[in-house]
C-alpha cells in the first residue's frame, strides 16, 4: 500500500546559537512573519515558534524554532538549550570577526554535547553590509566544509538567503525510516 502524504511530514526542533547581536532573533523573525524591525529589541520570547515549510517532495517540515532570550551569554547554559535539537544555526555577523571565532567555539561544543547526527548549519548574515565584510566568504566556507556544514550567507534585513537557508536545512534532516 502506498504510504499516506502525512507520513512523510517531520517536526524538528532547531536552536540558533552565536554570539548576541548578530541578527539571530531577526533571521527567525524575518522566516516566521516575514518582517524586520531595526528598533525593536527583539526576542522572541520565552520558548519556541513555530513554522512549516513544504518541500519540493511534498514532505512537510514543521521547524520548532527555540530563540535564546540572550542566554548566549551564559555558556554553561547551552546545553539546556539545544538538548534534543535536530538541527542548529550557527550565526556570525559578517563584518565581526569576532562574532566568526565565537562561531567556531559553538560548532565545537556542539561537536561535543550537541545531538548525534545533529544538523548543523554555518551562517554569515548582514550580508547586506558587504562594504564592511570582514569575514571572507571563502574563509567561512572553508571552515565550513571541513567541519561538514552547509554554509550560507543571509540578510535578515533585505530577506537574501532566509527561506534558502530554512529549506536547506529541512532537506538535510534525517526522514524516518519506513
Ligand atoms: P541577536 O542578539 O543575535 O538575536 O541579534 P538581533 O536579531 O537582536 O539583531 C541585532 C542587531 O542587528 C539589531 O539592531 C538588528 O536590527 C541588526 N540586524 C540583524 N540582522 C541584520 C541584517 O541582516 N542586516 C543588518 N544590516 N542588520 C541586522
Ligand atoms: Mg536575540
């Protein structure tokens, strides 16, 4: 018998990590209401939205997004957030290169705490201030083939690379096993 469409649809939790202000809380806002707001103080709250995306093959992904309320300050308590995580979005800013190496710390320590088989993605955003790129887009896609993530670079402001970055990740989530 053939299977039903909804056996093919998947839920997945997904956590942002990175180091505050490089535009984690308006990429999830840009992908889940389609907006971006310079003067908000944005978080998005306490615990997760949520938002599906269909795919080319007709599987439904619903992503439960967990934004920090800027816990990424408290490294010691990472781990309770992205417990159970099926995939994560590391951010840096592209005109920080600071914000790059704090990067490379949260692939690390999720190389070593975060789920097996956990997704993970590399993203540069505020690509849309490319006159004052600091991180070579070369250099980031060079760390990110070695460490076996996606990369992308994203404006959350001008919307470039949102609904690719969300769509990459749902097509690289494991489907269940029939
Ligand atoms: P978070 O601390 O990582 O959640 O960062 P926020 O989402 O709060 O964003 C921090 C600041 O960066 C805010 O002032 C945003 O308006 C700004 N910002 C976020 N994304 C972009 C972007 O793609 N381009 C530009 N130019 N600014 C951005
Ligand atoms: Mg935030």
């Amino acid at each position: 018998s053939s299977p039903d469409a909804s056996s093919k649809d998947l839920r997945a939790k997904l956590v942002l990590l990175g180091d505050s202000g490089v535009g984690k809380s308006c990429i999830v806002l840009r992908f889940v209401r389609g907006q971006f707001d310079p003067t908000s103080k944005v978080t998005v709250g306490a615990s997760f939205l949520s938002q599906t995306l269909a795919l080319e093959d007709s599987t439904i992904v619903k992503f439960e997004i967990w934004d920090t309320a800027g816990q990424e300050r408290y490294a010691a308590l990472a781990p309770l957030y992205y417990r159970g995580a099926a995939a994560a979005i590391v951010v840096y800013d592209i005109t920080s290169p600071e914000s790059f190496s704090k990067a490379q710390y949260w692939v690390k320590e999720l190389q070593k705490h975060g789920s097996p088989g956990i997704v993970m993605v590399l993203v540069g955003n505020k690509a849309d201030l490319h006159d004052n790129r600091s991180v070579s887009s070369q250099d980031a896609q060079d760390y990110a083939e070695k460490n076996n993530m996606f990369f992308i670079e994203t404006s959350a402001k001008t919307a470039d690379n949102i609904n690719q970055l969300f769509e990459e990740i749902a097509k690289r989530l494991p489907r269940p096993t029939a």
